[in-house]
C-alpha cells in the first residue's frame, strides 16, 4: 500500500506539471527573452569598449611600427559584432589589417606580411600588450628572425625598453639585439661522449667574455680585431 500511495503521489505531480504546462512555458521565454536583452546589453557594452580600445591600441601599434623602420605603416584593428551570435565574450569578431606601402588599401595582416615584417609585428604587439598586462616576465624566442642591422638595433632597443618594468629573456643569434641586455648567457649543447647523450649547459658572461662573444656573433669563429672594436662599440664599452 505505502508503495502504491507513493506512486500515486508522483501521477498526482506529473499531472499538475502537465496542467501548468502552458503557464510555465510562458514564465520561461518571459525569462529567456529578460536574459538575452540582459546578454545584448552586456555585448554591446563590450562592442563600445572593444571600439575605443581598438583605436588607442592601433595608434600605438603604428607609432610601435614607425619605430622599427616601417616607413610608411597604416594598422587598424576592426571590432565586427555579429549579432546572432552573442556569448561570454561577447558577439565580437576581431581582426589586424595593417598597410605597409602608400596606396595599398588596408588588409588582414595574416595576407601581407613576410616573415620578417610579421617580426617586428609580433614585437610591438607584445610591447603594446606589455602595457596593459601585469606579467612579470617576458620570453622572446627569437623574435627577431629574418632581420638584421638597423632594424635589429631597433628591436633590441625596443626589447630593453620593456624591461624597463618587466623581466624579459631575449633568446637570439643576432649581436645587435644581445648586446642591449643588462645580462648575457651562452646556452651551448655538447655530445657527453661517457653517457651517449646531448647535454645543455647555460653560463652566464662576464663583461671581457661578452666582448668576444658578440664579436663572435658578428665575424663568425674567427675572431678579429675589426669585430672586437665593433662588439665594444655594440656595448658601449
């Protein structure tokens, strides 16, 4: 009997359930639709935001680009809101377009530049976002591939400013770049003949080694007297 009763009770409930059915239908799309005008707000709120920042953040950027050679730069960043598609970041579609030559319309930055542009791209993105993030330290492996010379002493002047107010590792092959840091390592990898295997050994240098290793980096294995003076004058010795 008490199971019986027990399911008549739950007959009892589905019923009820079943008669306020259309009501309760009704109390939910009233909350559906209170919730999405609550989410659209909050997107569109966002969109604003988005907008103006983006601005701020692409004169920055083409000041950044200007400064690492980029003659004549032009850098947007367009914030498209796509409307049926809000979500907890919002409804947002976010993309680069950058111009690098006058008379050359606005494109997304992934269609037009080279390896090297892309670079000195990536570098002033991070020192644009360094600015506006509390990172503690920076890691840059190689940023700098496929530059050289004068825009190699820009990036590595622009790499010691972050350092201003963040930590930063600069891992790179070219003189101009290390001779900017307030430190040196050599990272070398030998064969450990005894043990069969590769061992990475990292040291850091002292003012007379760093001499000959940015000589080294600049003339290659054979050392000479023109590289040295020019390591020197690359570390302001």
């Amino acid at each position: 009997v008490p199971d019986i009763m027990q399911a008549l009770e739950k007959r009892l409930e589905r019923i009820e359930f079943l008669r306020a059915y259309e009501t309760r239908r009704k109390q939910l799309s009233a909350q559906i639709d209170k919730s999405r005008q609550t989410l659209e707000k909050a997107c569109t709120e966002l969109s604003e935001a988005r907008k103006k920042a983006a601005a701020e953040f692409a004169a920055g950027m083409k000041e950044a680009l200007l400064d690492l050679n980029f003659l004549r730069v032009e850098f947007a960043i367009e914030v498209e809101p796509d409307l049926a598609h809000p979500g907890p970041e919002g409804w947002d579609h976010v993309s680069m377009h950058i111009s690098m030559n006058p008379g050359e319309p606005l494109r997304p930055l992934e269609q037009v530049a080279s390896g090297g542009e892309l670079s000195r791209i990536m570098l002033a993105l991070k020192a644009m976002m360094a600015r506006f993030t509390s990172m503690p330290t920076m890691i840059f492996d190689e940023i700098d591939t496929g530059v050289s010379g004068r825009v190699a002493d820009k990036m590595g002047s622009m790499i010691c400013d972050m350092g201003g107010f963040m930590q930063v590792f600069a891992i790179t092959h070219l003189p101009q770049v290390a001779a900017k840091g307030s430190a040196h390592y050599l990272v070398t990898k030998d064969v450990d003949a005894s043990a069969d295997k590769t061992v990475s050994t990292i040291k850091r240098l002292s003012a007379d080694e760093r001499v000959l290793e940015v000589a080294r980096m600049l003339s290659g294995s054979a050392l000479t007297d023109a590289a040295i003076a020019n390591a020197k004058s690359l570390l302001s010795i």
